[in-house]
C-alpha cells in the first residue's frame, strides 16, 4: 500500500513518456494530476491509519525486496512512513496536485508531445520525491535525492532551446554533484562506522554513543551529509544553481524550488536528528550557515528586479531559516517552518506564474504595476501569501518562523537570533516591495504586443534575463504580420490585450494554497497562545527514534545546548511564556514595521529608493550583482579548472604525454625499421649467405667456446 | 678404412655446392648446388653410422632424401614459375621482394 503513493506518479510517467506524443493535452494533464491527487488520497488514508497509532510506535513499514547482500552487511528496498515522512508525503502530494493542476493550464499552449514531456518529467519529480522521504535507509533516500536532481535538471531545461535554460539547468545539476559527492562519502561512511544505512538502526547505534565534543566521526558524517544538504537546498556556499534555476517553467518553480526538492536537505537532517545531535560541531556549523545564507539571500532579494529571483532569493533565505533551527537542534520547528513554507512560496510562485501568464511573458517588476484590478484573483492570493511569508501573526508564516526564533534565543544565540530577525524585516521589506511594484501604483507595463504575443508566452515565459525594450518591440513587430491589433505595436495604450486573471485550474490551485498560507500553521499554535504544539508534537518520536524517554546528553560545547528531549513540550514551554510572547511580539512587530517600510519606500515615495541606489551605488551595484558571487566562483574554481583541464591535461598531459607515447612507438618502430629493412634486398644469394655465415657462427661458438 | 676419408669427401663435396650456391647464376644451378650440399650430409651421416655401428645414419639418410625430393618437386614448380613471370632464371632477377 504504501509503495503505492510513489508507484502511481511513475506510472503516470510511464504513460506519459510512452504514449504522451500520441495522446491530447487533456488527457496526458488529466492523468498526470489524477495520479496525483490518487496518490494524495492513499498518503492520506496511510497518514490516518498512522494517526490511529500509539505515539511511540507509529511506523508502517514495507520492505520490496533484498536490494544488496555483501558479507554480513544486507540492504532492503524498504519504505517507512512515521511521522516526519507523512508531514512531508501529504506536502509533496497534496502541493503536487495543485500545482499538476496549476500546469494543465499554465502549459497549455505547449504542443502536445511537448506537454505530456513536462507532464512526464513532472510525474518522475514526485516519484523520486516520495522515494526520498519514504526511503528507509539512506540508499534508497539517495535513489531518490539523484532522482530528484534529474528532474530538477530536466524541467529547468525545459525550454531546452534557450541557451540560458539549458545552461542553467547544467549549472544545477553540476553544483549538485559537488554537494552529493559529499553526501555520497557521508553515507559509506556511515557503514563503515555503524554496518547500517537504516535511519531507525542507525539512530539506535547513535544513541548508544556519547556526544562528540570533539571533532570525530559522528562529525564528519553529518558535516558531509550537510554539505549534500548545502547542495540540494541552495545554502552557501552551494546555493548558486537556485536563482538561474528560475529558468525553468514557473509551476516547477513552484513545486521543486520552493516547496518539496529544495527542502530535501532539512529533511535529511531531520530524518538524521539523533544523528546530528550527537554532532554539536556540526549542529553550530548547520546554524551558521543557515543564518548567514538567510541574511545573505535576503539582501540579494530587496534589489532584484525579476518576480521570479526575488521569490528565489526568498526561497534561499527561508531555507536558511530551516536550517537556522535544524543547528538549533529544534527540528520540529525546521519541519513546520519547512510546511509552512511550502504552502505561501509555493502559493508565491503560482502566483507569479499567473502574473507572468496575464502579461505575456513579462517578468520585470518595473514593468508591471497597478495589476490589482486586473487580475484580483491573483492579486489577493499573492497579497495572503506575502502576509504569511512576512510573519504577521496568526497566519502560517508567523507561527513557524517564531518558533524558530524562539528557539534560537532559548538556546542562548542572541546574535544569530539577532540576523533572523534582521532578515524577518528584510522578507517583510522585499516581499511588500514585490507585492506593491506589481499590483499597486501606476500601471507600467505593455500591452501592446499582448494579442499576438500570447502564443509565445510558454516559451518566453520563463525569460531569466529581463527582456529589454527592443526586444520586446521586435517581438510585438513579429506578431504584427499575424493579428490585426497589432498596426501600431508599440505605446498604445491600453485599449486591447488587458491582462486576464488566472483560468480556473490556476485559480483553484491559487485560492487552495492561499488558504492554506493563511491556515497551515494552525495545527502547530505554541502553547504560549494557548495552543497544543500538535504537530510538534507529533513530529517528537520520529527524530527520538520512538522514545523520548532516555536523555541525551547535554552538548558540552560552549554555547551549544543540546536538550533531552525535543523543545515544544508542555512543561519547557510554560516556563518561557513570556519569554515567547515578548520575542512573538517583536518578531510581529518587524513584520509590520518592514511591511510599512516597503510602502513608504516602493508605494509613497518612490524617489527615495532611487536616490538612496545612486547615494549608496557601491553597495547597490554589488547587491545588484548578487555579491559577485558568480564570478568570484568564476573566477576561483571555474576557470582555474578550465585552464588546468586546456593547458595542463588536455594540451599537456593529453596531447604530449599520451600522445606522445602512442606516437613515439611508432615513431621508434619506423625509425628502426628505416635502418633494418635495408637487409631485406630481396636477393636470394644474400638470404643464403647470412643464412650460411649464421650457421658457421654458431658452429665456431660450440668448437671453440 | 678410415672415417676421416669419407669426412674429408664430404666436406669437398659440401664446399663445392656452397660455392655453387654463390657463385653460380642460375636458379637450376642452385638447385643442383643445394642437391650436392644435401648429399654430402648424407654421406657424413653415413659415415658416422657406420663408424658407430649404429643404423641411425642411414634412417636419417633416407629423411634427407624424401625431403630432398620434396624440396625439388616444389623448387622445380617455383622456378617454372618465376620463368614464366620473368623470362629469366638469373636469381638477380627476382629481387622485387623486399622493403
């Protein structure tokens, strides 16, 4: 049963890549989807039967087969569904859906066998997904951990005829390999140390061990492990491949790079809880990192001037707030910042998609505005998710990214609990920003090219570059030669090709999510609010490995406090309400004031952010350029290796060396042989005169020796 | 008798077909040349056999000669041949074998 919740999405991969060119959009979509919402349906009826456990045995296992046997070591190909893998089941299906559903009409202008293409790829993704958080042990995680990579390469090259997806989608895929190698070493590691990959074996073994206070090897199994992490869910140093991966259509944007594939390393860290816990070093260097990725991305996101790299930034930084509380050693808040997240970025990117699909094609926020009107489905959706993202209260974003501030200064990380604030202010700021450059102010955008050039939206809709004037201009010239609205292309006015709001699947996948911002994080009220902490809660036995009973022991490392049991309990809490109430109070209070700052800034007075970008252009143009970061990587690993690979290997090595020696045996052959073949004269009496003085010469050494 | 007569004949006889070989220019010639080397082996072996008082040189005697008539079968037909191709039996004449 529960193979089957990733067994139907391969299924509708199979028909889709198969059958796809052969069959009509609407039933390579429907397919697609209703596999989808079929798998959802059994995640859930799995989920209940999950809940109808006692806590600390939910488990249901199913193992296929004996995947490897070698000596005394044996792997299955097993699933497991507990708690921490059911959170993420019913994300990935019941998300996955949406935005299956969202895509049938994003993408319906693709032709049919380029449609059930992305359809397949789509369905692939999810399979490989549900691989990954139902994998039993760390080998079938890692089938799908690559998988996932794969599809993630596939749909960002998508547009594969476009230059800059394709390259995009190699960037992806190549960054990641440098994280999954690592990820790779981590786990043959771990079978070295414990002669198991299972997750509940492993954690068993683990909590056996004493916690490293120094640097050993449950140290470098998790380093390892987090930096395939640092891969897969775009943090520093490996977080590069994320923005260009907005190349790719925007649901996959959606599904992949913001809700499910990226958070596959907080997942991992998770699913590794005991693991990690018993690795303080690690544990500090996964906070860090992710508070710095998450002020880092944040800074780059406030002057981005594409809808879809402000949101990917946005993605990175949110991240970094996962793993800001995975270093905490507060999972639980990872998890459900994790699910949360999925919901309002996902609802974002749809979002952003639909403004994209209303304009044609456009991704510059400077040439858009005054949308609301237009296009109000979208609108609001857009509006509640940015509400949730920027942590006003009571919505999802609020709860779960308190917690993890909550966290972080219950552990005595003032400072780090100082750079998630400043970046709570910062996502308030860049994502009201967004919000009042698209849908509020004047109206900027063209509409001119709009009737011819929607049949090219599909394929310009995922420009990574912003497309400049003249580019535009010719397109609309183009489109000129087919439609008769066209006899004067370029300003005039706004008397046909109005942006139309989201059709109804986009709608629907919009307004489910949209609720789901506001919603999610209802199920996990702090008891501070007089809430329960449920999915804390629930979440509690899966990183214990079923028993919360036996402490931990407290991390020695200085500043690093490792509690006995998850933090969310009843008792703990209590004794910080206030505590947790002042810090809620705050973190509302930055939602507020970022979101104000965006409207005096992007809304009021608009000459303030152009003034302050030429006072401070030093700073402008390096946030501009994303920190140099690209080109500092350029510079440092791409290029040394490109001239080592042309100068030292290919012109050296290759072509002197091997070369070399291949042609210098010939070179020596022939070059004997110039001098030899002179013997071979063809005259008979000269063969049997050597002939007659080798036999005289071996007679006068046997006489005379 | 003494076997270092029969030796001493067999060794004039060897030298004289050595030299045949070298000297002479044509390929029949050769050939004979190569009959006379053969049989003064043979007469060696001979020799040896009945100085041993063994009958192992006259066996290997008649090998020699049953490969000898091989050999002139084959080296007959080469040269019939080569005639043919070359007009010549001159051995000088057949030197397009080489590098």
């Amino acid at each position: 049963m529960l193979a089957l919740i990733p067994l139907l999405p391969f299924a509708g991969f199979l028909v889709n890549a198969f059958f796809g060119k052969r069959l009509p959009k609407s039933v390579s979509g429907g397919l697609a989807t209703l596999v989808m919402v079929a798998s959802f349906a059994i995640a859930a009826m799995q989920v209940l039967a999950l809940m109808g456990m006692a806590p600390e045995n939910r488990q249901i296992n199913q193992t296929l087969f004996t995947w490897i046997t070698a000596g005394d070591f044996t792997l299955d190909l097993a699933l497991r569904l507990d708690a921490l893998s059911a959170v993420m089941i019913l994300v990935i299906t019941g998300i996955g859906s949406l935005i299956h559903l969202y895509s049938t009409s994003y993408m319906h202008e693709e032709t049919d066998s380029e449609f059930a293409r992305y359809f397949s790829y789509l369905n692939l993704f999810c399979f490989f997904m549900l691989m990954l958080v139902l994998g039993a042990n760390v080998l079938v995680m890692f089938v799908g951990w690559e998988g996932v990579g794969l599809c993630s390469y596939l749909l960002i090259g998508y547009y594969y005829e476009k230059k800059s997806a394709s390259d995009a989608a190699k960037k992806a895929f190549i960054v990641n390999r440098v994280g999954d190698f690592a990820f790779i070493l981590g786990a043959l590691l771990m079978v070295v140390t414990f002669n198991s990959l299972d997750f509940v074996t492993v954690a068993l073994a683990v909590k056996e061990m004493p916690v490293e206070v120094t640097f050993g090897t449950l140290s470098l199994i998790t380093l390892l492990l987090f930096i395939g992490a640092t891969g897969k869910s775009a943090q520093i140093p490996l977080y590069t491949w994320l923005p260009d991966a907005m190349e790719g259509p925007t649901p996959v944007s959606a599904l992949i790079h913001a809700a499910t594939m990226v958070t596959a390393g907080v997942y991992m860290i998770g699913r590794n809880a005991l693991l990690f816990e018993h690795a303080p070093i690690t544990m500090q260097i996964v906070a860090i990192v992710g508070a710095a990725t998450a002020l880092f991305a944040g800074t780059i996101g406030l002057v981005q001037n594409d809808i879809k790299r402000v949101l990917a930034y946005s993605t990175v930084s949110q991240l970094g707030y996962m793993f800001l509380a995975m270093g905490m050693g507060a999972f639980g808040a990872g998890i459900f910042h994790l699910y949360t997240h999925a919901f309002f970025k996902a609802c974002l990117f749809l979002g952003s998609g639909a403004v994209i699909h209303a304009l044609h094609g456009e991704q510059d926020i400077r040439k858009m505005g005054g949308l609301k009107k237009h296009i109000p489905i979208t609108y609001w959706t857009f509006l509640i998710a940015s509400v949730a993202i920027a942590g006003v209260p009571l919505l999802s974003g609020f709860f779960s990214k308190d917690e993890i501030l909550f966290e972080t200064f219950l552990h005595g990380h003032q400072f780090l609990w100082g750079i998630g604030v400043l970046t709570s202010l910062l996502t308030a700021t860049y994502m009201f920003r967004l919000v009042h450059l698209t849908f509020h102010g004047e109206e900027r955008f063209n509409t001119a090219a709009a009737p011819g050039a929607h049949a090219a939206h599909g394929a310009a809709g995922t420009h990574g570059q912003i497309p400049d004037g003249e580019e535009s201009a010719a397109a609309a010239a183009h489109h000129a030669q087919h439609t008769v609205h066209s006899a004067h292309p370029v300003h005039d006015g706004h008397g046909h090709g109005k942006p139309h709001d989201a059709p109804w699947p986009m709608a629907t996948a919009l307004i489910v999510l949209a609720i789901g911002s506001i919603a999610a994080g209802w199920i996990n009220i702090p008891h501070a609010l007089g809430g329960h902490a449920n999915l804390t809660a629930w979440l509690e036995p899966a990183f214990n490995a079923t028993n919360c009973g036996q402490p931990v022991t407290t991390g020695a490392l200085a500043g690093i406090a490792i509690e006995d049991c998850l933090p969310g309990e009843g008792g703990e809490a209590a004794d910080h309400t206030s505590l947790e109430l002042t810090l809620m109070a705050v973190s509302s209070l930055v939602a507020f004031a970022g979101i104000g700052l965006a409207t005096f800034l992007w809304l009021k007075n608009k000459q303030i952010p152009e003034r302050m970008a030429q006072q401070y252009s030093g700073i402008h143009t390096l946030l501009m350029n994303k920190y140099y970061v690209d080109e500092v990587y350029d510079a440092t690993i791409v290029q040394p290796i490109k001239v080592v690979s042309t100068e030292g290997l290919w012109r050296g090595f290759d072509v002197k060396i091997v070369d070399g020696a291949v042609n210098g045996a010939g070179y020596l052959v022939s070059g004997v042989s110039i001098v030899l073949r002179l013997l071979q004269n063809g005259s008979v009496k000269t063969y049997a005169a050597s002939m007659f003085a080798g036999v005289v010469a071996v007679l006068a050494y046997y006489l005379w020796r | 008798m003494p076997i270092g007569h029969y030796l001493v004949l067999s060794g004039l006889l060897f030298a004289i077909g050595t030299a045949g070989v070298f000297l002479r220019k044509n390929l029949i010639t050769l050939l004979l040349s190569i009959e006379i080397m053969l049989n003064a082996v043979n007469l060696a072996f001979v020799a040896f056999g009945r100085q041993l008082g063994t009958n192992d040189g006259q066996i290997i005697t008649f090998f020699v000669m049953t490969v000898a008539a091989a050999e002139a079968a084959v080296g007959l037909a080469l040269v019939i041949a080569l005639f043919r191709h070359r007009e010549s039996l001159n051995p000088e004449a057949f030197t397009s074998l080489k590098w």
